[in-house]
C-alpha cells in the first residue's frame, strides 16, 4: 500500500481526482494507493476490479435452437473508495458498471464500538455463506459455485454487530430480505425482515489468512470452521404494487470447511433450505467440494463437484450435478493482482424444475439434457 500524505484542503481535492483517474484506468494495478490526512486523520483508499471473460457453450438444445453459444462478457468492472473519516470511524462504497449500467456494490459505514465490537450500516454482503464473503478475485475458481448462486443470501440493506479476535468470529445480521439490495424500503423486492447469525473459528493461523481460498506454497497448515443461521418473513407488511411484502418464509443454514495446506486448498460446504409460501413448501439441499494444488510458484490446478437436490415436489429435473475444472496462472507470484484462468465447467441432469434454473452460469438452460461450458478469464485488481 502506498501512502501520501496531504493537506487538509488537498485532500478532498486529490482523492476525487486519483479516483476519476482510477476509474479511467490510468493507475497501475499493483499496490492500494491511500490518501491520509495529517490533521483531520482521514484517509481514502482507491481499489477496482477488471473482470474480463471469454465463453463458449456447447448444449444439446432440441431446434430451432443450435446448440452453441460463444462471445466476450464483462463480468465485473468495478471501483470503488474506503478508508477512515476518524480513527474508528470508517466507510467504503463500490459501484460496478458491467453491463452498460452503473450500480451500487457496497455502500455502508463502520463504527468500532470497542475493541473487537464492530456495527456495519448500509449496504452490504450478508454474512451468510463463506464462499460469497470472500472476494471474486481471492476465490479459487473463476466464479463463485452455482450451489451458492442458488443458497446464498447476496447482498441487502441491512445492520449487522461483528464481534471478533484474531481468530473467531460471530456475526448478527437484520437486513431487508435475501437479495434485496438497491430497493425502496416499500418495495415488494423486500420482506418483513431477515434475521442471520454467522460464527468462525480459524485454528493453525488467524482469520486474516481465510480472506482468500488460496493457499501457497511454503504455508503452514491451518483450517477454519464456519456456520450460519438464517430465518426470514414476509407477508405481513406493506408493500407498493402488491400492497404485501411476498408470502413466503424462509429458513436456511449452511456449514463450512475450510482447509488450507502447503500449497494446497480444500473446501466444503453444505446448504439446506426450507421455503415456504402459502400454497407449498420446499425443502432443498446443496452441496459443495472443491480442491486447488499448486505445481509451480504461479500455476494452481483446481476441480470443483457440486449438487443440488430439490425438493421432490418440484418435479422431474429436480436434482442437477456440476464438475468444474480448471487452471489459474497469477502473473506475479503469490498475488492476486492479475490472474488469467481456462475453466470448464459441465452440468449433469435436468435444470428446469431444480432451485438452480434461475441462478445457472450456462447461456442455455435444458430440462434433462447435459451441457458444457468453457471459459478463459482474465481478472485485474488494484
């Protein structure tokens, strides 16, 4: 991190013009530059991430389909600002413009109450699954598991009281609902509430080292043990358009294993989920496993299983298998600055019917058919 230290004045100056030059990709990726002033004790920091793929889907599509998607996605361009107003005091927001539109990210403030007590307000990732707290340029694969697409709980406007030490953690969140982010607090996007509660616990090293799911060569063993509860209702509160909030509860748990070794990486995860509206309920089940090796300083090979097994009640296709595998080469040695991968990725089963045909990575969704993606990605972060 490079730091430069300014004026009062200056400051406010100097940051809005390091981060429209970041924005414009003038600043070189390498280390985080901060602003930090001498007097007032603010800083700012300017961070992005470049995401860059190139996808090619084979399917069995019936006509008049042909079976075969291709072309260059964006998938992540973001930037964003963080850094401390006061000594603890701080902020951070991230806007992403993938897709031709510019979005609110993240958007929330952090007041440290004590040391080890933590409130975080505004908008934000829900601490729910590890897979979707770590960042996109930290995961092992291209793109977090479809398992997680499906049972993760995303982003909303929430609070959330962190209580921690170097090596545990316990998280209570209140938000406005799974995936709810970007919303009006009347919008029928929203629920009544949603209630999480997550614990941690690193064992072998702190849990600044599970920040990433990379482990490499020459590190010690260590592991890390995760879980979270989650209820959520809706129904019972007004909403525009509709007049209600959805009638739909819901109830999720996950668990997680996190193992890393000498330049090795495993992982697994379970997700259970009950959904329940006013004429049906299902009960659904996701599984994750997942390893990464290390043949050179630079070069991981990686493989990744995943199931999804819905409920009964949801008919035919309603089981779906994933097997992923792939490569990453970090350009430069033990940094997440610049990654390029080569990935495929196979589904097995119907998709139509399961939780997972909404939340698939495949161009095309088949109901019993397989399908095949292959992918090379290139992710820039600075």
């Amino acid at each position: 991190m490079r730091r430069v230290k300014v004026e009062a004045v200056e400051s406010r100056v100097l940051g809005l013009a390091l981060l429209m030059a970041t924005a414009a990709g003038w600043a070189w990726a390498a280390p985080a530059y901060t602003l930090e002033d001498d007097q007032s004790k603010h800083t700012l920091e300017v961070y992005g991430t470049l995401q860059w793929r190139y996808d090619a889907n084979f399917s069995d599509n019936p006509a008049p389909a042909e079976g075969f998607a291709s072309g260059f996605q964006g998938e992540r361009l973001r930037v964003g600002a963080r850094g401390e107003v006061l000594p603890g005091l701080g902020y951070e927001f991230e806007v992403d413009g993938a897709g031709g539109d510019l979005i609110l990210v993240d958007g929330f403030v952090d007041f440290d109450l004590a040391d080890g007590v933590r409130l975080r307000a505004g908008q934000f990732k829900q601490a729910f699954s590890r897979e979707f707290d770590v960042s996109p340029h930290r995961i092992t694969t291209t793109e977090r598991s479809i398992v997680d697409r499906v049972f993760g709980l995303n982003r909303a406007e929430a609070v959330e009281l962190r209580l921690s030490d170097s090596s545990a953690a316990l998280r209570l969140t209140l938000s406005d609902g799974r995936r709810s982010q970007n919303t009006p607090f009347a919008s029928v996007a929203e629920t009544d509430y949603l209630l999480i509660v997550r614990g941690e616990r690193a064992f072998g090293d702190t849990l600044r080292r599970f920040r990433d799911m990379t482990s490499w060569r020459g590190g010690e063993p260590a592991f890390m043990i995760g879980g979270a509860l989650a209820y959520q209702q809706g129904g019972e509160t007004f909403a525009n358009i509709s007049g209600r909030t959805p009638d739909r509860d819901l109830i999720a748990a996950t668990a997680d294993l996190s193992i890393e070794l000498d330049g090795a990486t495993l992982f697994f995860a379970a997700h259970y989920r009950r959904s329940d509206d006013a004429s049906r309920t299902f009960d659904d089940l996701g599984l994750v496993a997942q390893g990464g090796l290390f043949v050179t300083n630079q070069v991981e090979l990686y493989a990744r299983y995943e199931g999804i097994f819905g409920d009964t009640g949801r008919g035919d296709g309603h089981e779906i298998h994933f097997a992923t595998g792939g490569v990453n080469w970090y350009v430069f040695p033990e940094s997440h600055v610049l990654r390029i991968s080569f990935e495929v990725l196979t589904a097995i089963g119907g998709s139509s019917n399961s939780p997972a045909a909404d939340a698939s990575r495949f161009a095309l969704i088949e109901s019993e058919d397989s399908q095949t993606a292959a992918l090379v990605q290139a992710i820039l972060v600075f």
